[in-house]
C-alpha cells in the first residue's frame, strides 16, 4: 500500500483528535466560546483562536509529512499562514516543535501567557496516532513521492465548527448544519498534470456519547493511480476498465431511470435552484461546508453535489474528488460542463489542482472560478446535464 497515503492518513486523525480536543478540553474549550462572542473577543485575544487551530493542524500535517518523506513538505498547500503577532508585537511562527515542551513553549507566545490552554493544545499535537483499516493492505502500490503536491483544509466549515451545535436532526441521512458537517480534507494531485490521485475526508464529529460528551469519528479515502481504484467504502479493490465494478453496481438499469438527488449551498443562485427543482423534485438538500457536501455524494446519499459560484477553492475539492475518481466518478467544472455539447464526444471538464486561475490574486488564484458538479456515476451525471440544460433555457425563455 502507498506509505504515503497510510501517513496521510495516520495524520489526518491527529487532525481530529486537535478539532474535537479544542472543544473538549475545558481550557481550550473556553477561547471557542471567545470566539462567538463577536462584541468581547477582540479585546481579550489578539489571537483568533479559530485560526490557530485551522493553522496547527495544517502545521502538524505538514510537519508530519515532512519528518516522514522529506522534501514533501514543501509541496504541502492551503490556505493559513502560519505567522501570529502577540499583544507584545512579537511575530511567532506556528510549527510542531521537536517535544511537547518546546510545542507548549510556543504557543504560549501566540496565546499571550495562557499556559494551560498551551499546555493542553500541545499534549494533544503530540499524540501518537495510528490508523489501521483492512482495506490498505490489500493492494501493495507505490506513488513516487516526487509527482505530488497536496491540498490541506485543516478545519472546513470552521462557522459550524465554532458554533458548535450537538443536536443537528439530519435529513435522509444529510445534516444542513452542526458539527457532523466539519471535515478535515487531506487531497494529493499530480504536479505535472495536476489530476488528483489520493484522498482524504476526515468527519472528526459522527457520534457523541450522552454520558460523556465524547465525539467518534469516521474517515474516508481513496487512491486512483495508473489504472488502480480503491476506496474505504469498498470491500475489495478494482481496476477502471471501463466498466468498474463499483460504477457498474451503481448504475443498474433501473438506476437510470430514478429521479435526482442533489446536495447544494444555502447560497446558490435562484436560477440553479428553479432548474433543480424540476431536476430533482424534492430530492434537494441544503447543508453547510463544501467538504461534507462532497462527502454526501462519496456516501451515496445523494446523485450530485452542485455549486455554481467561484467561493470554493483547490483544497475544498482535491480530497474528495480523488476519492469520487477512485469510485469512477469525479468533479467537473460547473460552467465548463453547461457550455459543452456532449453530442461532440468532448471529454468532461475535470478540475484539475496545479495551475493558478491567470490574473488572480491572493485566495482566489486557486479558486473553482467556474464552479463544480461532484458526482459518482457519469452516465447519472450526463443525464443529469442534459436535464438541467433544458430546464435552464426553459427558464430563460420565460423571464
């Protein structure tokens, strides 16, 4: 199995032991709700206490990766800087110190003094953590180390994260909101083609124990590399050949015939949800955080996850779209795939995750500038299209 992704994975639960440790823990527990009180915090804390934990975690994977094969860690991107200024003007640098101590040490500084807080932040980061799951070991496949670059969230839906509901009913199995919709997405791509090759979705937050408080989570991934396809979700491992085996159960005969599931943002243009509706009836759920939107469609709840604006970025998407490859799916470009003529035979537009958008700057440089479309199945996916095309320009034949 890739040593890569083991670690990847191995990584990706001390990211959320860190997420479920910071609401857990009464001392670190207590700068979280710092944080919702928007009218006090900035006097109490320089620091946002939410970013620190999105920037520790990306660190520590990071630096893990980095200690495990050197030289990756420089390919490793997301969006936190790891610099903070305290309130004595000192400019710290967040980094996985080489003991607890040291780690502890540091963030004091960025904490200003708060040694209990540092002190528990810093036992959890250096935490060994292991991560066994049957299905790794079954095939035995080897990335070279010097192809990749890897996209982190470190904490994806950090508004549902510091808000912190427990008590989140879900809908068919879709939470629209709470705690179970936090991911952390670990994604590694291609640097020469920028296709995405592994992934990793960890959920820190599935199951809460009513006795004790305690959160359970639940990880996903997928490896798709030169022909080889294997998924947690799967029993055994398959080869893309057309008609893989995954693919195939999913898209049984009388499969093509059903009506539509989608998961979108609360956000999305009206016209995409007056289109959708006649897509997909009542068969359209909201939820919160593009991370665990895509993992809906890696979970089979829904058909689609659909989003047409400009607002999620490579290290949203890298994660889960190698994971949905590994199944025989993917996501597409949004915009891309309604301009296409499918008649012509055109491949679909895959995002792909090395190139930044030309004329961008800062984030949006490596912005899904024209939104995207995940999904598990492609023949699902093109009758899909074809749907929401006809009903898009009967819509615009009505205004």
């Amino acid at each position: 199995m890739s040593e890569i992704l083991r670690e990847l994975l191995c990584v990706s639960e001390k990211a959320a032991n860190i997420a479920r440790a910071c609401r857990q823990q009464e001392a670190l527990f207590q700068l979280l709700i710092e944080e919702k009180k928007d009218g006090e915090k900035n006097k109490k804390f320089t620091v946002d206490f939410k970013t620190l934990a999105d920037v520790l975690v990306q660190e520590v994977i990071k630096q893990n990766m980095e200690n495990k094969f050197p030289g990756l860690g420089k390919r490793i991107f997301g969006e936190e800087s790891n610099e903070f200024t305290n309130d004595l003007g000192e400019t710290i640098t967040v980094e996985l110190c080489s003991t607890e101590l040291e780690t502890a040490t540091l963030l004091c500084k960025v904490l200003n003094g708060n040694k209990l807080a540092s002190e528990a932040l810093a036992n959890v980061v250096h935490q060994d953590v292991a991560f066994k799951d049957p299905t790794l070991d079954s095939i035995d496949i080897n990335i070279p180390q010097d192809i990749l670059g890897i996209w982190v969230d470190p904490i994806d839906s950090t508004y549902q994260y510091i808000k912190g509901a427990a008590d989140i009913k879900s809908n068919h199995g879709i939470f629209p909101s709470g705690l179970q919709c936090v991911t952390i997405l670990i994604g590694a791509y291609n640097i020469q083609t920028g296709v995405p090759l592994m992934g990793v979705i960890n959920q820190p937050f599935v199951s809460q124990d009513l006795n004790t408080h305690s959160w359970k989570g639940q990880c996903y991934w997928g490896l798709s590399y030169l022909g080889t396809n294997i998924h947690s979700l799967q029993l055994t491992p398959s080869k893309r050949n057309g008609t893989e085996a995954q693919t195939a159960k999913a898209s049984s005969e009388g499969e093509s015939t059903q009506p539509f599931s989608a998961v979108i943002s609360t956000s999305e243009k009206e016209t995409i949800k007056a289109a959708l509706s006649r897509v997909c009836g009542d068969s359209i759920f909201r939820a919160a955080g593009a991370g665990y939107k895509s993992l809906c469609v890696v979970q089979g709840l829904v058909d689609i996850y659909i989003f047409s604006e400009d607002t999620t970025f490579k290290w949203d998407s890298c994660a889960a779209h190698a994971i949905l490859r590994a199944m025989g799916g993917g996501i597409v470009d949004m915009k891309e795939c309604l301009e296409r003529n499918p008649e012509t035979g055109l491949e679909l537009p895959q995002l792909l995750y090395h190139v930044e958008n030309e004329g961008a700057v800062g984030v949006d440089r490596w912005a899904n500038k024209g939104g995207l479309i995940a999904y598990r199945s492609r023949e699902r996916l093109e009758s899909f299209l074809s749907q929401l095309v006809q009903n898009l320009m009967l819509l615009e034949t009505q205004t």
